[in-house]
C-alpha cells in the first residue's frame, strides 16, 4: 500500500526547493525596498544642509545693517578684514568642550574692505590671564588678511555684571557700544575663525545639526514591506501544506474506493 | 491540486464571496479614478483640489493646493479597498481550494484597470460551481 510522504519530504522535492528559493528572493527584495523606505524616512531635510560646508564670501550670505538670513547661519565663509587695535573683548563662560569648565573667548573687530564692521571670535583660552595675553599679543600683531570661518547670527546680550567688564554673549549690539572706532555698518552676525590667533585655542564649532524629521509615513511603508516579506515566506509554506493535504486526500479517497465494504459516509 | 472545499466552510464561501463582490466593485471604480488622477498629475503637472479657492471642485499644481487634495485621497482609498479585496481573494482562495495561480490572477484583478468589474462576475460564478460540486458529491456519497 502506498504511504504518504511528509511534509517535510514534500518540502525537499525539487520543485518546492525551487519555491522556496523563489520565495526567499521575493522575501529579500521586499526586505531591501522596505530598507530603502527606512533611509527615505530619514533623508528629508539632508540637501540643504550641506550647503552651509560650501565656503562662499561673506558679502555673499550677509548685507551690512541687515538682517542675518536663516540660511547664512553656519555658513562657511571667507572674509577679508584688518582688526582694530583697542577692541578686543574677552567674553567669559564660554564653552569649547561640553565635558570641560567653562573658558574664554577673545572678539575682535574687524574691518572688512567695503569698510563695513565684522566680529570676529579669535579663539578660546581656558584662563582669563591666557585670555589677556593674547589680547597683548593680538594688540602687537593682528591677524589681518583672509580668514575663514563659520558665519553665525549674533547671540543676545545677557545679563552679567557688565560694569565689571564680564559678559558672556556675543551680541553685536552690545559689541559696537564697546568698541571704540564707530562703526560704518556692522554685519549682523559673527564669523568664528577656524584658525585660532597665537596663545588661543581654535573654537570647536561644528556643522549645524541637520535636522532629521522622522517621515511616518515612509516608516509605516517600510514595516508593510516587511510583514510582505514574511507574507511571502509563509505563502511557501501554505503551499507546501496544501499540497501535503491534497495528496493525502486523494490517498484517502483511493483507498475508500479501494475496499469494497466500505463505510458509508454520512 | 485544487481540491475542491470542505463541507463545513460553505457558508464561510458564500460569506466571503459576497464581501468580495463589493470590494471588486470598490476597488475597481477607485482603479479609474487612480488612473485618472495619474494622467492628470503626470501628464499635466496637477492634482484634484476639493473645496479649495477655485471652485468646488479644481485641477491645481500639488504645491498650490488649499482645499483637500482629491488626488492623494483616492490613492489612499485604493490601496486600502485593495487590502480588503486582497484579503477576500486569499480567504476564497483558502476556503474553496483554489490553485494559487487563480488567487494571483484574481488578485491582478485590483491593478488591471477593469478586470476586477470581471471578475466580479466570474469568480463568484466559478465559487457557487465548486459548491454546487461538493453538494452533488456529497448526494452521491449519501
């Protein structure tokens, strides 16, 4: 009499191999076109961000006595200045490592060629003194010529204990009612250079965090595509089983026709 | 190796099979619109605008759109009733015992613009056929 195979033999026939090959490249793909919606679900919002690591001038992205524009914030930029003597400022609490104490930062005022004023924030130092030092260093020699840099807008004024000479913010407002050569027009913003002035070390100041806007919508597509991909799995699997139970039906029923005393069914 | 239905999934079939023909039509009648909508957005650049500035019913850019866009809306609808229609096919295709090559035929059904209107009415003709089989076996049998 014949026997029924299993399902597991079933399963190792070539053609429900060939299946399950199939099945499992049906399954990849739509794992990889779920992948692809997951980096689409993050991409949103990365273009325009990489423009700002594109140096550009400054007259470029900034109008004297004009607003700073949102897309000038973090800009790379070159400008040409010639710092004025007398109006260094030291600003105090100033961070250059989030795991370290506060330091310094040391201003200056440049003067670009279209005469317009510029800050410029030299560099940071971890002490006041060093922070003086290279305010004199910086008095004998300053670092006129090309500089490059990160454009930023200007921060607000703080309160501080002003009338002792400590602030805090880099705030153009507050730095052209210090600096002792009038201004013709002040730039909006700030530039921070990237190389430091001597005595000073270079102010850490990254790209702007792009910001990464979770799309759901592509999130939910990429879980679809996954419950697809086991869709397909099981799809093999169900397959197999219909065909485990088919030829066991038509066993049965060969074997009923077979006997001849057989039971009637209800 | 279709096989044929088991007597006590009958009323199941026949359950199904009615859900299945509204979603045919459902999903078929979207399928139109759907490719409506396409040839508007992609041939002429415009999206269906609802209730929005120009009227109550407007043929706007996709960006310039202030009412609801129709557009999106019927792409949504689609797929969804394609779920549901989706869904009937596989259980008739698990209750009657179909071959597969019919369940993916008839799942065609939802993006081949007017087959499913065929289908509706084949597939719910060719269900009551494997029914009214096992019924005469079953009287033979008995």
């Amino acid at each position: 009499m014949q026997t029924q195979a299993t399902m597991w033999q079933i399963a190792r026939r070539p053609r429900w191999i060939g299946a399950l090959v199939l099945a499992l490249a049906i399954a990849g793909g739509f794992a990889a076109l779920g992948q692809w919606q997951l980096s689409r679900s993050f991409e949103s919002g990365a273009a325009p961000d990489e423009q700002t690591e594109n140096i550009v001038a400054l007259d470029a992205v900034s109008t004297p006595q004009q607003p700073v524009p949102a897309l000038a914030t973090g800009q790379l930029v070159t400008a040409e200045a010639t710092f004025v003597a007398g109006d260094y400022v030291v600003l105090s609490d100033r961070f250059n490592d989030v795991n370290a104490a506060p330091g310094f930062w040391v201003v200056g005022h440049g003067i670009t060629p279209d005469g317009a004023s510029l800050a410029v924030a030299l560099g940071w130092s971890a002490t006041a003194d060093e922070a003086e030092s290279a305010v004199a260093g910086l008095e004998q020699s300053a670092p006129d010529g090309v500089l490059t840099g990160r454009y930023l807008p200007s921060e607000s004024p703080q309160e501080s204990d002003f009338e002792a000479g400590q602030r805090s913010a880099l705030a153009v407002s507050e730095l052209v009612n210090l600096w002792a050569q009038q201004p013709a027009g002040v730039h909006g913003g700030y530039l921070v250079t990237d190389a430091a002035a001597s005595g000073l070390v270079r102010i850490d100041s990254p790209a702007p965090l792009s910001e990464v806007s979770l799309n759901l919508l592509n999130v939910f597509y990429a879980i679809e595509w996954v419950v697809f991909a086991g869709f397909a799995i099981f799809l093999w699997y169900r397959l197999v089983r219909d065909t485990w139970e088919a030829e066991g039906e038509a066993l049965r029923d060969a074997e009923l026709a077979a006997t001849p005393h057989a039971p009637p069914v209800e | 190796m279709p096989i044929g239905p088991r007597p006590e999934d009958v009323s199941r079939i026949r359950r199904t099979v009615s859900i299945y023909k509204v979603s045919s039509y459902i999903t078929g009648t979207f399928l139109l619109l759907l490719l409506l909508m396409m040839v508007f957005r992609y041939g002429f650049g415009v999206d269906i605008e609802l209730l929005g500035p120009y009227g109550f019913l407007a043929l706007t850019p996709k960006d310039l759109i202030d009412g609801i866009n129709l557009s999106t809306l019927i792409l949504i609808a689609h797929g969804w009733f394609y779920v549901l229609y989706l869904g009937a096919d596989f259980v008739m295709w698990r209750l009657i015992r179909w071959s597969f090559t019919k369940f993916l035929l008839i799942a065609l059904g939802g993006v081949i613009p007017f087959l499913s209107f065929y289908f509706e009415r084949r597939v719910p003709k060719d269900a009551m056929a494997a029914i009214a089989t096992l019924e005469t076996q079953e009287k033979v049998a008995a």
